[in-house]
C-alpha cells in the first residue's frame, strides 16, 4: 500500500471537561479490531487476536459470541480458527456479541485482513491531539491552524486503512465524526472508532469524483455532552495518473489547397485537435503533449505536417502537396499526459488537398471552321471541345469562353455547354451575306477562378463562312398611302409602287402581283410596278374601313426557289355623295305652338360641306308648317330633322341649313343643333309682320 503522507501534527485549543471520568467505562476497548494475517489461506486452530471487553462487574472472564461460526471466542476475548479459512478478497469481517451483568449486548467488529509480511510495517499515522482544557469550554484561537490531511486516490488498501487518530489527552472520551463522507452522501468513506479516535478510509477514493472531503471530529463524555469544541479535519484527495487523454472526436477532418502564396506554404493553419484528462490539470497528469505518430501517404516527404505539442494546432510544415498525385492524407495523432511520457491516446487526422488552378483547360482542336446561314439568329455556329487536368466539376475546372477577336458588331455569343467542357458558339443577331461573308474569331478560355501559378491561356481560331440565302424582294416603304376620288376613272393611274431585292450578287428580276381579294378594284404591272384602277370603286363597300381601302402587293423573284415580299397599297377614297345618298327631310313637321293667324312661308335648303345642293324639289325641299307669337324674339320656332346615308362624320355626312326664300328683312336665322343631322330655326326680330308674308 501507499504510504500516508506525513502531516505535521495541528493544534487545537483546549476544552474545559463537563464531568468526573467514570470509574468504569462499559464496553470494548475498540469499536474495530484489526487482525493482519500474511496468507489467505488461514489453518484451523490459528489465533488470530484478542478484543478487550470491560463489563464493569469485576468479573475476568466474558461470554463472547461470533456471528461466523468458522471463529472461536474464549471467554478472555482470544479469537481463533475452528476451521480453515480463505480470504478470496483479502480480508473478512465479522462481528463480535459481549452481554454486560444486566444482559445488555454490546457488539464490536473483527477485521481479519492479508498484508505480507514484505508490507506489515505501519506507516506513522498522524496523530491531531485536542489541546489541553481548562474547566469551561473556550474558543479556539484563531492562528490555530489544523493541516489537512492527504489521502492518495486509488490506494489499493487493505481497508479499512487507518488515515489518521484523534486524541484527547486528558480525558476519556468518546469520538465521532460527522459530514460529507461520514454520515452524509456519500456515506461510510469514513468512519471513527469511539474509543480510540482513529479515523478509518473504508475504500480506495476517487479524485474526480470528489476532491476534498471535510470532516469535523467530535470528543463528548459517556452522557453525550460534548467536552471539546467540533475539530475540522480536511482530507485532500492527492491525484493520480489514473486517466488518460481523451479526444473530443475520434476523427478529424480538414483541408489545404494544393496551391499557396510564397510565403503562407509554411505554417498554414489546417486544423486543431483536442483531448481532455480527469486528472488534476495543475499537475502533470493533466498535462497533454501532441504529437503526430504517422503520415500516410509520406511523399513528397514523411513530414508534411506538424502539430504544436501544446495547442493541438495541425499547420503545413513543407511544400509539395499535389492534389492530382496525392488528393489526401491520414495522420495519427497522439495526446499523451505526464507532458508525453504517461498515459496516451490517439486519433485520426484526414487532410484533403484541395483542387488550386494550376492546370489551364486547353482546346482539344486549335482552329474550327463552320458555315451559318444568314438572318438567322440564336443559330448554333460550332462546338469547341477542351480539356483540364484539376478535379472535374470544380471551379479550377468548369470552362468560361470568351470571343477576344474578330466580332465587334457582337453578331457572335460563346456560352458553356452542359458539360462544363464545351463552347458553344451562336448567333446573336442575323448576319447579311451581302454585307460581310466570313468572319474569323479568336476565342479564349478560363476558368470560373483564376489561375494559382501564372500559365498560359489557351485559344482557338473559329473561321465562319456565312451561306447565302434567297431573300424575299423588300418594299419600301412597306405600306404605301395614296388618294383617290371613289369615281376614279378605270385605267386612271394611282401609284407606282416597287420593291428591291437584298440578293444583290444574285442578279434576279422581280414579277409584280396584286394579292387577290373580293373587289377586284386594282391592276399592276407585273415589270415596273404601275398600280391602275381596274374597275369602278365604292366607298361604300364593306371593304372600306374609314374610307381607307387597303390592297396586297406580291414581289416575287425568279429564284429556283421563288421568295415573295409583300406590300401594303392603303388608298383614301374621297365620297363625292354623288347624290346617292343626299340628305332627306323624314316628314313635315308642324309646331306644336299656339294657333297661328298670320303665316310666314320659309324655303330651307339643305347641304354638305363639300358641294351645295341647289336643287328645290324631291327629297331636297320640304316645307314645314309652324307657328310663333308676335313679339318674339330669340325663339324657337321649329326644328328639321334629316339623314343622310353617307359615311357618317365625313364631309358628305356632315349638314347645313340655310333659308333660301321667304326671309325677308332676315326675319329668322338657321342654324345646326346639338346633333349635325337637325336644324332649328329662331327669331331674331321683336315684331312680326301681321300679315302673310
């Protein structure tokens, strides 16, 4: 076993007693007894010990009795075998029945323990001693100080295993302890024998679990009365290397590009390990030392790492990582205490390399030829395949295109296919054959990060042929206005309306058409695009919309393939009336007015804003029957209706009134009312003539 530490014996202040010592104090001598033996296998017969029993009755010999019926007790208390024993576990404990004159049992314990003889040397066990009392409790001087006591953890016994003994020398007394440990959780790590004061430790005792153990001891006469003030016993449990480094994680993972600045390869920070020790941090059973124990693969060299012993700080130690030829390392680190020379665990480390551009993609063909027809845009031109050696589908490896020559109208668009390989490129707007032929471009391609090391980009030339494509003759302008009375003459010329062919280097004739529709109105020569009146036009027509007429002109060249352009002729017709539709009175109108009895007749004539309408009889003259009082003025006196069959809201629509006859001395005035097709007609002198006009 262990040996105690040695404690320098405290001083306690001193006690006055409560009563007279007893003459006689009943019971054993020692609540425990210990008895060493220095085998396991113990013979029958042996004696073992002897336990002292005073009954206060005179009397030499007791009657003793052993709850292991293997021991034998002599009435002198000598304890021996009767028969043989073996201690599996080292020790055995049992107890011990006394009976005082008045037949009370008072009971003690017997502990047979194995120690060879190599180890039966007592170690000096510290002895704390209550001072000396005066009658009268006192206090305890306060630079009294009581030393603690340290127990080493993990003591492999035997126990119970004295720690240290408590004296009163001056009185006899009774001792026992109290607190955490003793009669507190957890309980039973100690216990005090009453009669001699020596504090025992049942079982080895664990630092982590609980460090300091503080004890008070109590000294009180047979009635229970305390004789001296509670001593403080702290019991300091002295750590052992009995834990060893634990890592938080089995494995770690981190990563380094392959690819550094100069002065960051050395010293790089990748990762940090870490391990923990239940052992006492501030000794060296808690103190970890990291180390690396192997490097897997060891190329370019075995320490391509190193980790700081204290920190656990994993950092790059030398150049030469290769994410192509070595994409990972596994290191073993070790975490051992005692500052790497106790207890040692290890873990693992996985590095990554991560991919740096140091490859540039190449093209896979140096120069591309291809043809596109023209006009068409978003049409695919060529595809351009590339290569790179960094880890595919990374950004140190998807291909970014780029024209740098040969396209300054911007005709051309590069993207990246699909694969992250390819570039395509496509038109992007229509390219003329007639304007320009061929274009050759220079394309270059990256990456989506730029290069870790200076290297050279790579570059394609892309010669496009542009493929002549038969056009369709163009008019211009591509919607042609002209005017045209709806009594134009048949043959009567309107326009000449034509169209060019972009197919210049073609050298094609153009045939000119008039579209079909339902009038039949138009006519064009087919060479020089002369548009005539076919047949007589209608304003009227349900093909005129607003009095515009809109007809289709076809330009078709002589292609083997033909190509048609179209133009739109739009003619205003101008509505002559003609008389078809003149404006018509729907029926006389007489006013509702007072009873007349002098009569005034009024002729009305009736036009359009673009030809006065000078006929007086049909539907061109009405006569309308009114009546008004004399002396008035500003009246109505009637209002006349028409209509017209004409386009409405066109000149030949609109209407005017005018009196013609029958005003004499501007009697009356006629004007148009809210609605164009009415007019209302009003006085304008005070008196009226009497007499019939």
């Amino acid at each position: 076993a262990q040996e105690w530490p040695r404690v320098v014996q405290g001083l306690v202040s001193s006690f006055g007693c409560c009563e007279e010592d007893p003459k006689c104090q009943l019971g054993f001598s020692l609540e425990i007894y210990i008895f060493k033996v220095d085998r396991t296998h113990l013979h029958r017969g042996r004696r073992l010990g002897r336990v002292i029993f005073d009954g206060c009755s005179g009397r030499q010999k007791v009657l003793f009795n052993s709850e292991d019926s293997r021991f034998k007790m002599d009435t002198d208390g000598t304890v021996s075998l009767k028969r043989p024993v073996n201690l599996y576990d080292g020790h055995k404990s049992f107890s011990v029945h006394a009976w005082d004159s008045k037949s009370r049992k008072i009971t003690t314990t017997v502990w047979v323990q194995y120690e060879p003889w190599t180890n039966q040397q007592e170690h000096e066990v510290d002895m704390l001693d209550f001072p000396q009392s005066s009658s009268g409790l006192k206090r305890r001087k306060r630079d009294w100080i009581i030393p603690p006591i340290n127990i080493p953890e993990n003591d492999k016994g035997p126990f119970p295993k004295l720690g240290v003994k408590v004296n009163d020398k001056e009185q006899r007394v009774h001792y026992s302890i109290s607190g955490p440990g003793a009669d507190e959780p957890p309980k039973g790590l100690f216990f005090m024998d009453k009669y001699s004061g020596q504090i025992f430790v049942t079982q080895p005792l664990d630092r982590e679990k609980q460090a300091r153990y503080t004890l008070l001891a109590h000294a009180s006469a047979s009635g229970g009365t305390l004789v001296e003030a509670p001593m403080e016993i702290k019991n300091n449990v002295i750590d052992m290397n009995d834990n060893k480094p634990v890592f938080t994680e089995d494995t770690y993972e981190g990563s380094v590009p392959e690819l550094l600045p100069p002065l960051c390869f050395i010293g790089y920070d990748i990762l940090i390990v870490t391990a923990t020790d239940a052992d006492d941090p501030n000794t060296g059973n808690g103190e970890i030392a990291y180390s690396i124990l192997n490097q897997d693969p060891k190329e370019p060299n075995g320490n391509m790492f190193a980790i700081n012993p204290n920190s656990g700080q994993i950092r790059l130690n030398s150049p030469g990582l290769d994410k192509e030829q070595y994409p990972q390392y596994t290191l073993t680190v070790q975490a051992a205490d005692q500052a790497g020379k106790g207890f040692a665990s290890t873990c693992r480390v996985i590095i990554k390399v991560t991919d740096s551009n140091d490859n540039a993609p190449q093209f896979v063909e140096p120069k591309y030829t291809a043809s596109v027809p023209e006009n068409e845009v978003d049409a695919e031109v060529v595809r351009m395949q590339v290569t790179d050696e960094d880890e595919p589908h990374t950004p140190a490896w998807h291909a970014n295109f780029r024209i740098r020559e040969g396209d300054p109208g911007g005709f051309f668009n590069v993207t990246t296919g699909p694969s992250g390989q390819e570039g395509i490129i496509t038109t992007a707007k229509a390219l003329d054959y007639e304007k320009r032929n061929q274009y050759t471009l220079l394309v270059t391609v990256e990456n989506d990060v730029p290069f870790a090391i200076k290297l050279p980009t790579s570059t394609a030339t892309v010669v496009v042929n542009v493929e002549d494509v038969n056009e369709a003759p163009i008019f211009i302008p591509s919607e042609l206005n002209v005017k045209a009375a709806e009594d134009a003459k048949v043959g009567e010329r309107l326009a000449t309306y034509t169209a060019t062919d972009p197919d210049t280097q073609m050298k094609q004739s153009i045939e000119y058409r008039m579209a079909p529709d339902s009038t039949g109105w138009l006519s064009i020569n087919k060479t020089i695009g002369v548009i005539t009146v076919k047949s007589p036009m209608d304003r009227e027509s349900t093909d005129v919309v607003d009095g515009k007429y809109k007809a289709l002109v076809l330009a078709v060249d002589n292609a083997v393939v033909p190509a048609t352009g179209t133009g739109t002729l739009q003619v205003m017709l101008k509505d002559l009336n003609e008389n078809k539709n003149p404006p018509q009175f729907p029926r006389p109108i007489v006013s509702p007015l007072l009873p007349f009895q002098n009569q005034e007749t009024l002729t009305v004539c009736i036009f359009y804003e673009m030809h006065e309408l000078t006929l007086l009889t049909g539907p061109f003259h009405q006569e309308y029957l009114a009546s008004i009082p004399e002396n008035t003025e500003n009246k109505e006196v009637v209002r006349i209706f028409v209509y017209d069959k004409d386009t409405p809201m066109t000149p030949a629509w609109f209407t005017k009134f005018k009196v013609i006859q029958g005003n004499d001395g501007s009697i009356f005035t006629i004007n148009n009312g809210a609605c164009h097709m009415e007019g209302v007609i009003t006085t304008v002198k005070v008196k009226l003539s009497s007499v019939r006009g």
